[in-house]
C-alpha cells in the first residue's frame, strides 16, 4: 500500500525549543511602572505545554447496549516548562528569564490580573506530514516554584494556563556567536548550582536567624490559581481566564534539628501575628565578568512556620519545615514579592 507522504523519518525533539515572545509586565501603580523583555528562549529540562480536551459517552436510555452519541469537552492549554536558573541575560532585557518568569508570576495589574504572554513551541522538525509548531496564546501563570537542594543546580517549574492555541511557522533561534545582534539568540552560560543559592529563616519575635548552612533543600510555590471562564462565544476555547488568591507555601529541610525554629513553631498560638520571614535567591560569582544584572533574592514577609516533622532512618538525620508567606498585597497597596526583589540581608554569605 502506498504512503501518501512517503516512508516517515525519526523526527528528533532536540531541534524543538520553548521561547517566550517579548513582551511586556504591567504593575498597579504603587508597585511601580512597567517591565519590558525581549524575546528568551527557555534551556528546558522538560516542557509538556499542550491543548487537551476530553471527550465522553454519555449513559443514556436508548434500546441499544453499546454508547450511541459522544460529546466534547472545553479545549484546555495548559502545561509546564521545568529549567534550571542560569546566569544569562538576553539582548533586548535586563533581568535573566528565572526574574522574569518570577515577575509574570507576582506582578498584579490595577484590576488584579496578571499580564499574559505567548509562547512558541515547535516540538520537532516541521514537514508537511509532521505539522509541530505552535503559538499559545494569553498565556498566565498559574504557579511558580523555585527549588535547591545540596549538590544540585537550582531549578525552576513554571506551570501556565492558556486561551488558545495558533499553528504558526517559527523561525529558529539564532545564536549570538554567530549573529550577535540578533535578539532572542543564545551563547553559552553557567547553571546557578547550590553553592550559588542562599537561603534565611528570620524570626524577630523568636529570636533565630538560620542560614543556608543549616539547610539541605529549599522550595517556594507561589499559586495564582488560575481559572478559565466559558461564555456562549462559539468556542471551545474560554473567553478569558483570571487568577484568584495566591497562595504561597514551601518547604525547608534541614539537617538536624533547630531548636529554635522547633520551639517557635510550637508556640504559634502565643503570638498575634507574623513576623517571620524567608529570604531566598542566588548570587553572581564576583569573577568581574558582565554578570552584574543577574543576581536575583527577595523576602517573603509574614511568615509562619508549621511543625517539623522527623524520622528514624539508618542515614544523616533531618527535619522539614512547611512555611506559609501571607504578603498582604492588593490593589494600590505595595506588593512585597516585588518591592523586596534585591533587599535580602543574608547573614551567611
């Protein structure tokens, strides 16, 4: 038998690439004015951005056995690019794609909702028979999740919600070796690993300021749950989406026990409010070259530490603590996860 397009090749996923389109982060006045970007191309552990939707077979009475009638569900985009945190900063901007992704994810507009961005995907080569690059249209955040542990790099879960999806024809990246005036290219950069990373649990009431040298893996989510609004607008896609609260929760292990932070725990219920805090971030080496821009930390204010939790185990002995950050922003009221970008104070350096 005959194929119409002929014997298929093995189309090989590495020429594929995740690349946010320029664009630009709007903030509510008293958090300041805008934050405008080039075009970044993501260095992707992994990325799963996808239109899905389900289909069903309703139960109906109808004199046969078999299922006779099928329905469609919403067209969902939706998915995750997981990178690591690296130390280069595109043409076109000035903050590194970890801060800017960081931006997209805490910076609210006056009416309370997040600026959007598209994102091109192309999966693998592009023939007429293997059709593999894509647009994603108004696409927002709707969790952001940093992440270090001892003896690793520091890595980043961007997880994103979108309107629609485009079939395009993209153009590839260029690279700045070859091409340097060219935005959106890429040369060669280092990965922030552990040592790079710094991490602070600060408490005024209780007394304890520990730093990284206590901590053996750190993570923050920030979660904008995100939800998709339908109207009769002859779609499947929605009409629009929109964050809700956010949320923001994370996870600090240590090796051993801190006493201080255990007892400080334990007494919650003696204080009225919050004054914890979690600072958190990367350094740049001081090696003198053009790396000034890409050190990135900020605070989370208002934070309140739960219980460790410990375990018998035949190996090195530790303790997790979940933390809860309760930053207490809104409209026209500064947002700390962006006024404290670059305030940090870490005492162990």
């Amino acid at each position: 038998m005959a194929i119409p397009f002929g014997q298929p090749p093995a189309f090989m996923g590495y020429v594929g690439f995740v690349r946010l389109q320029a664009g630009t982060i709007d903030a509510h006045v008293a958090s300041g004015g805008q934050t405008t970007h080039g075009d970044y191309v993501f260095r992707a552990l992994s990325a799963d951005i996808n239109v899905t939707q389900e289909i069903t077979k309703p139960d109906l009475v109808d004199s046969r056995y078999d299922r006779t009638a099928y329905q469609l569900g919403p067209k969902l985009v939706d998915g995750s690019v997981n990178f690591p945190v690296v130390y280069e900063v595109n043409s076109g901007s000035t903050e590194t794609l970890f801060e800017i992704m960081y931006r997209y994810a805490v910076t609210r507009k006056s009416n309370g909702l997040l600026s959007d961005f598209d994102l091109d995907v192309k999966y693998a080569t592009t023939l007429d028979a293997n059709a593999a690059t894509f647009t994603y249209k108004n696409c927002m955040v709707n969790s952001f999740n940093f992440t270090v542990a001892q003896s690793d790099i520091v890595q980043c879960t961007v997880e994103i919600v979108g309107r629609n999806r485009e079939t395009v024809n993209l153009t590839d990246p260029a690279n700045l070796i070859c091409d340097p005036g060219t935005a959106g290219g890429f040369g060669t950069t280092r990965v922030v690993t552990w040592n790079d990373a710094r991490v602070q649990l600060d408490s005024v009431n209780d007394n304890f300021s520990i730093g990284g040298e206590y901590v053996r893996s750190f993570n923050m989510t920030i979660n904008n749950d995100v939800e998709r609004f339908f109207t009769l607008n002859a779609e499947l896609f929605p009409q629009a989406i929109a964050p809700r609260k956010r949320e923001i929760t994370g996870e600090v292990v240590l090796m051993g026990r801190h006493n201080l932070l255990g007892t400080a725990a334990l007494s919650n219920q003696l204080n009225c409010n919050a004054d914890g805090s979690v600072s958190f971030g990367y350094v740049t080496p001081s090696t003198g070259l053009d790396c000034s821009e890409t050190t990135f930390n900020t605070v989370l204010p208002n934070t309140v530490f739960e219980i460790e939790t410990m375990s018998l185990v035949n190996d090195i002995f530790e303790s997790t603590v979940n933390y809860h950050s309760l930053p207490a922003a809104g409209i026209n009221v500064c947002d700390p996860l962006l006024e404290n970008i670059g305030t940090a104070n870490f005492t162990y350096v």
